[in-house]
C-alpha cells in the first residue's frame, strides 16, 4: 500500500511538473491535470487528487465508466484529435465491417 501510494505521489508530482513547464495548458488537459488544478484552487487536498489517481489506475470495473465519460469529453473538445482517430480506424479497419 505505501508503495503505490508513494508511487501516485510520484506521478502526480512529474505531472504537476510538467504542467508548470508547457507553453500550451490545452494541449495538456486531462483528467489528472484536472484534479491537480482543483487541489491547486483548494477544491480537493492532495490526498484527494493522489486517491482519484489511484481509482482510475486500479480500480477499473468502478471507473471504467467514468474514465470513458471523460475520454469521450476530451475527444468532442478537441475535433482535430476525433478527426485524427477515425482515420486511424478507417486505415485499420479499411471497408471491413467493425465487429466487437
């Protein structure tokens, strides 16, 4: 347990590092970054934002659905980056019928 938890810590510290450095903020607009500017507004403490880190690494069956929410979110902000991925099926999958 303080293995992981020492690890998110990490993560999470090189991602708030990262952010600190980027010249575009858009372009790094995730999940994480998120959270990490909530904690930075004082809307969540940093065992908040390291447990939802945590959550969505591991404990997928719970927020395999909320991950998904929020990746669907991502790709309908940035059209470019849905432009981009169904081109990459269409060159995948070229005239095959898509099965599951």
């Amino acid at each position: 347990r303080k293995d992981l938890k020492g690890t998110m810590e990490t993560l999470i510290e090189q991602k708030r590092q990262k952010l600190s450095t980027v010249e575009k903020l858009d372009e790094h607009m995730d999940f994480a970054s998120q959270l990490i500017f909530a904690q930075n507004r004082g809307d969540l403490t940093a065992e908040n934002v390291n447990q939802c880190v945590l959550e969505m690494m591991i404990a997928a069956p719970d927020t395999l659905s909320v991950t998904l929410f929020f990746m669907l979110i991502l790709i309908a902000e940035h059209p470019t980056v849905e432009e981009e991925m169904m081109r990459e099926i269409e060159t995948v999958v070229g005239k095959q019928k898509l099965q599951s």
